[in-house]
C-alpha cells in the first residue's frame, strides 16, 4: 500500500490536515506547479511496489523536492520483513557510503574555518601517515603475480581523501592481498564477517594500523574508492579537538534539523531501523547489516552512518541551495561549487569508473566527496551536467540535480548486486516526471 504519495500531499494539503507540513522535511507543493505531474510520479510507488510484492525488496523509501519544495514521498513495503511491521517516512537506514558526502561536508566546514586546507599533507593532522610505502605488482613470464613495496613519491592529501586518490584501498575490493591481510589485521576489513564495517577499533588504533599497511598506488595517481572518508574522519577530528560524531551534530545535523543523523540509533528510535531480508534474494544466504544500535568504537566517516530519508533530504536540499537551508548556512556556495567540480581531470587512472561502480554506467567523475555527471549524454541514466550523487551498500541513493532544481532519496536496506537497478530506476521514474524541464530542446 503507498502512503503519503504526491497525490497523497496534494490532497492532504487541500483539506488542511493539521501538522502534516510540520512532519515533512522539506515544505510540500502541488507536483505541478512546479514543472512535475502527480500521475506520473505515481508511476515510482507501482514499480517499486511491484519489486516489493515479487519479493526483491524488504521496503522502501522515496522523496523527490523541486524547487525546495517536497512533491514526492513514499513510503512501501516492510520496515521489519521478520517483525511485519510496515515501512514508515520516519524510518531510520544504516546509509554506509552516503557517510561520505556528510564527513566531506565536515572538513569543508573546516577549510572554511582555516583549520584545513586541501594541499594539506595528511601527516599535518595524522603524523603516522608520513614516509608511507606502496605495494606494487610485478608479473612474470609464467603469469605469476609477486608484490614489493617501494616509498612513496609524495604524500597523500586532504584533497586526495576527499577525491578517493590517496592510494588507500577496501579490502573488500581490492586485488592485492598483501593491502587486504595488512586491513584485516588493522581491524579495517572482516574477511568472514560483515562487510565495510570499520567501527570496531577506537579511532587512534585505527590510525596507527592503517598508517603501517602499504598503499595500493602512489598517492594523486588512480581513483580507487576506498576507506579514505574514514581517514577523512580522524582529520576532522584532529583539526577540529572533537569526536566525528560531535562535530557532525554540533556544525551539521543539528543546524540542519537532521534529527535521526548520526553513527547509532538510540534506544527510543530503535524501532524505527529498517532491517533487511534475513536471506538474499539473488544468493540464498544471510547479507546481514551492521548492528547499529551500539555506539561504535570509531564513527566511521566512510560507512558507519545512520539517517531517515527525509534527514538526507534535507542535507541534499542544503547542497542544491548553495550551503543554506533557511536559517542555517553550511557552507559557502564558492565550497558547495568546487566540491560538485571534476578533481580526476585527464592525469588520473580509474581502472573502475565512479559511474560504473555506483550505476553501473559511464559518463561521471569525482569531486570531492561526491560523484559528478560530466556531460548530458554518455550515462544510460537520465540527469543534467553538473548533477553530483553517491550511495550506499546497504541500498541507498540520492542526488542533487542543480540544473533541474531537483533533489531525491531513495532509502532500502537490500545489499548486493541489484543496488545498481534500483538507483537507475529511481532516476528514470523522478525524472520522466518532469513536465516543464529546466532545459528547453534545441531546434533546428
């Protein structure tokens, strides 16, 4: 059943339903006065719907705002798919990778207070990171494989965390097993346990382990997306005196309203966490989340995020205005732009496109923090030049669309491979929603 669907809005504010404006994270409008249709929008809550009743998700959340202003919200499926209990607007996701945009947006924050710059040598904040080595491959004649580690021609910068250029790796994705054992003995990676979970070790032992494990490519050389934003993390909070997750909520998610944001979930909203299938779909076998009811050891800057789809919302909104959300500015809109900006330029590697591991197609690159649409065409997804976007392994999405004046989040919690569907979809259903586009066609 949808609830709260843009005909839902619509119809709710016609007939003056007392506090509904004051539930929703953004102001809510008629789809169509600003440039979107109510039936088509309806189109998202059918196709996810139908995902739902074939039994490929658990639940969903979607919201889609235009002009600052919220047409779309839908909340489908189970909150709980053991419990029974159903999906709500209010719902709570473990976001894994959409922590990176929010621990980004902390040390921009910081550049602005003069705290950091982007040139800064990570060794500035975190001295162990000085005099790092690299772990390169050779192949022989017979195709086999050997590794040595040779110093490291410059250091990694702040600007390379924040891009994913810092010679940093996951072990969950990385070929090179001397990187991958050195993170699982620094408490990084859990090769038989739960994935991108690197909450387990207080923030100076992690520091310490991961300073000693060899990098996989000299810092500034390839795109490889990896456990930088955690590091990223430990920066702020060097540069700032204070936890990760404090600063987040004093400089962020407190000026933002961002109520449910954090890196656990309290005990009086933990009924509110959306919890995946118990078994996969696609495998057969448990894909289980992280446990996010425990304060972590470390907040995790790069996955240990937790936040409602309206929360991330209202962060997307921020970006799309220029750093400000009414009252609260974040950012200046000189950052905002330069973080929305290519970083990777023509001088650096990516064997894995950004677009590729996030969509499963071409045509983006990276900013800072953020994945950037280069060019209207070339990605099989529909979107604007400029547009910048990431998501997350237990099934999240957003992007912010500053062309259309568009903002939109999509909150599951199904990891796997299908991750890389549903975004598309989302994108396809928002988008073909549009009635009056921001770009007029060209005639000849």
């Amino acid at each position: 059943m949808l609830r709260r669907s843009a005909a839902f809005l619509t119809a709710s504010l016609a007939l003056g339903v007392a506090g509904l404006a004051a539930a929703q994270p953004l102001p809510t409008a008629d789809p169509e006065s600003v440039g979107m249709s109510s039936d088509r929008l309806d189109r998202i809550g059918t196709a996810f719907q139908a995902e739902i009743d074939a039994g490929e998700l658990p639940g969903v959340v979607v919201m889609a705002a235009r002009e600052g202003q919220l047409v779309y919200s839908a909340a489908l499926g189970d909150l709980d798919p053991v419990g029974g209990s159903e999906m709500t607007e209010g719902a709570i996701f473990r976001i894994y990778s959409m922590t990176k945009p929010l621990v980004s947006v902390g040390a921009m924050i910081l550049l602005e207070d003069g705290a950091l710059q982007l040139t800064d040598p990570v060794s500035k904040h975190l001295p162990g990171f000085v005099d790092m080595e690299v772990s390169t491959a050779a192949t022989d004649l017979y195709g086999n494989r050997s590794y040595k580690t040779v110093p490291a021609e410059r250091e990694m910068t702040v600007q390379d965390l924040l891009r994913h250029t810092a010679g940093l790796a996951y072990g969950e994705l990385t070929g090179n097993p001397e990187v991958r054992e050195g993170y699982a003995e620094a408490g990084a990676f859990n090769p038989d346990g739960l994935a991108f979970d690197a909450r387990g070790v207080k923030p100076e032992e992690q520091v310490k382990a991961l300073a000693e494990v060899p990098l996989v490519h000299q810092p500034g050389t390839v795109w490889e997306y990896s456990l930088a934003s955690d590091v990223l993390g430990r920066v702020v909070e060097a540069a700032s005196g204070m936890p990760l997750s404090d600063f987040l909520d004093q400089r962020l998610f407190t000026p933002l309203g961002m109520d449910t944001a954090g890196f656990s979930v309290p005990d009086n909203m933990a009924s509110r966490i959306a919890q995946p299938f118990e078994i996969d779909p696609a495998s057969g076998e448990p894909l289980p989340l992280i446990d996010v009811t425990a304060p972590p050891e470390n907040a995790s800057g790069g996955a240990g995020g937790v936040a409602s789809a309206g929360d991330y919302l209202r962060f997307s909104q921020m970006m799309l205005d220029g750093g400000a959300l009414g009252e609260a500015r974040i950012l200046s809109p000189t950052s905002v732009r330069l973080m929305a900006s290519d970083h990777l330029g023509e001088h650096i590697d990516q064997p894995v496109e950004p677009g590729g591991l996030l969509m499963g197609v071409p045509g983006y690159t990276f900013g800072l923090g953020f994945m950037v649409r280069e060019e209207p065409g070339i990605a099989g997804v529909p979107g604007s030049e400029g547009e910048f976007m990431w998501g997350g392994y237990g099934g999240t999405f957003f992007w912010i669309d500053p062309a259309e004046d568009l903002v939109a989040v999509m909150m599951s919690q199904r990891a796997g491979p299908s991750r890389a569907y549903y975004r598309r979809l989302t994108k396809q259903l928002v988008y073909q929603a549009i009635t009056d586009s921001a770009h007029e066609p060209v005639l000849d």
